[in-house]
C-alpha cells in the first residue's frame, strides 16, 4: 500500500491504527488445557514465584529445547483486521520435507551449547544423556565462574519423553544439577519457545537451503549476530527487587571499595544484575576505586558541608596563629634591636 500511494509504510500503519485495525500474525496455539493441567500449571507458577520472592535464584537457569529447521520455509502472513476478528492462515512448513533439528541450551549470557542434527536423525534417550554431559563441558568452558559458586546449576527443560528417561535423570542428578519444575503444555512458560525459537521463526521466514552445510552456517550466523541484551531480555531477571536495593546499598555503604563480584556471591545473583542496580537504581558510579552517589541526598549534602566549614575554620586557625606567631617574633626583634 506504501508503494501504491507513494506514501511512507509508517504513514500507512498509524492512519490503520487509527481506524481501530491491529495487526495479527497467522500462529498455531498451543494444546487446550484440561482443568486438571490449568491447576498443576497454576500451582507450580505460584511455587516458582514464592521461591524467588524468599531468593532469587533465576541467573542460576540454564534452559534449552528443540526446534525443527526446515530446508524450505515459507512467509509469515501478516493482515490487518478489527478485534476479535481472526488472522489470515499461514501455510505451516511441509512436515514431510527435508529438515534438521536443531538442539540448544543458552541463559542470560548466550549460547552455552548446540547441536545441529544431521536431517533424518532425533533426540532419544542416549543422545540426550550424552548432549547432558557435552552441556556440562561447555558450561565449564564458557561459565568458568560456576566454579565459584555456591548453588547449581538449575536446568529448565519441557516434559518430553528422552528428558524425562530415567538415565537421563541419573546423569542430571550425579552431575549436580537442579530440575525446574515445568507444567505441561505451556511454551509461554519456556524462554526457548517464547523468545528465541520466535524470533530465530521470523527470521527463518522465506529462507531457502539446498543442503545441511547451508543450514548449519545459517544457524552459527544467526547466534553470532545476537548480543548480550538479547539473550538477558529473553531469560527472566526479576532480581531487581526491594529487598536487593536495600541489601546492595547496605554493603555499599558499609565498603565504598567492594567489587561488583563480591556483591554478586552475597546476594547470589549475576555480576552484570548487580550493576545494574547500582547504575540504574541506585544512580551511584564507580570513581577511583570507590563507589560514590551520583546525586547526594539532604544528608549527604549536609555533611558535605559541615566538613568544609571545619576545613576552613581550621585553615583559619592555622592561618592566625602563623600570623600571632609573626607579631611575636618581629617584637621580639624589635626589643632585641633597641636595646
């Protein structure tokens, strides 16, 4: 329509927007919950919850999952209707077609691990028990501060049928490693499915691939070109809490010297969460070594200042003894002269 009306696209969504009209992607929901599985849904969102308000424990989440990567994948369709009207269908991918699947575990940092299956191949039992322990090495070599730290690593994962075998769960046990509780059916609940599997789907959109070299180069691309920040908004960071505002300001206070990572082992939260606390939160900013306000408070000005007015009036002092001392000695010299 932009081109039709030589208008800019902008325009043309603002004057939609204006006639009441939203936009609405063509999209499969997922599966209807039953009663029984709303309530184990309902129940272990209230339980992670509870658990994070006593301490927070979402840095610690390492999640992963599995998505498909189809050779030949078609547009997402986009229209614009009234609410409450449905979307235009969207063609899904040719589930007979040729397709690899892609495996990946990552948390606020990045990617800590994948793998590209080769097209045909899946997820059992043994290869899952065996991608467990490739995740262990790499978490080693990429997040070499778990070493240092005192809790472990907790795994979120959905309920298929290879992750919760019981060798699997034998191996997640001696490696040390902490379940995440996860209520069936609920990809909102899953950063894989919420965050990164969409926005990796909409970037797949109307890519073409000849072969599985062409997959995996496109796939090592794609995580290459995405920052920090875009893993960090994709994992839950609820650690900016009261509670943790008031902890952090207290070891401040107490040590204008402390390292972001010290604060971080206390509170058992990340090293870049605490930052951010002090940064935004508590508008302070590191200068020589020490952390300072960036704004003073009533109180600080207050004492700001009642230490300069001792600075002077003892720099005055100084100053009026030299000068007694002089008159003393030029009398002195004076007598001495005269007689």
């Amino acid at each position: 329509m932009a081109d039709m009306l030589n208008v800019a696209q902008q325009t043309i969504s603002d004057r939609l927007k204006a006639m009441g009209k939203i936009q609405k992607c063509g999209k499969w929901v997922p599966h209807e919950l039953n009663e029984r599985q709303m309530e184990n849904r309902k129940n272990t969102c209230e339980i992670l919850l509870q658990r994070h308000e006593r301490k927070s424990v979402l840095y610690r989440i390492v999640t992963g999952d599995e998505k498909w990567i189809y050779f030949k994948n078609p547009k997402w369709r986009k229209s614009w209707v009234n609410p409450g009207q449905p979307s235009a269908s969207t063609a899904k991918p040719d589930r007979f077609g040729k397709k690899a699947m892609l495996c990946v575990w990552w948390d606020q940092k990045g990617v800590v691990y994948y793998e590209l299956l080769k097209p045909g191949e899946t997820v059992n039992t043994s290869r899952y028990k065996q991608q467990m322990i490739d995740l262990n090495n790499a978490l080693i070599e990429k997040r070499p501060e778990w070493a240092r730290r005192h809790g472990k690593v907790i795994l979120l994962h959905d309920n298929a049928p290879a992750h919760k075998a019981k060798s699997v769960q034998d191996t997640i046990k001696v490696l040390g490693w902490e379940l995440l509780p996860h209520p069936p059916y609920s990809p909102d609940l899953a950063p894989s499915d919420y965050h990164l599997f969409s926005s990796m789907g909409h970037a797949l959109a109307e890519q073409r691939f000849d072969s599985y070299a062409e997959v995996e180069n496109w796939v090592s691309d794609w995580f290459a070109s995405k920052e920090e920040h875009f893993y960090w908004h994709g994992c839950p960071v609820m650690v900016v809490t009261e509670e943790n505002v008031r902890k952090i300001e207290k070891l401040v206070l107490a040590d204008r010297r402390i390292k972001l990572w010290q604060i971080a082992e206390e509170l058992q939260i990340s090293k870049e969460q605490v930052g951010e606390i002090i940064h935004k939160h508590m508008s302070m900013k590191k200068i020589s070594a020490r952390w300072v306000p960036k704004m003073l408070t009533p109180f600080d000005k207050q004492r700001r200042l009642q230490t300069r007015v001792h600075a002077m009036d003892e720099k005055r002092r100084k100053a009026a003894e030299e000068i007694q001392g002089s008159k003393v000695g030029i009398e002195a010299y004076g007598d001495n002269f005269l007689g």
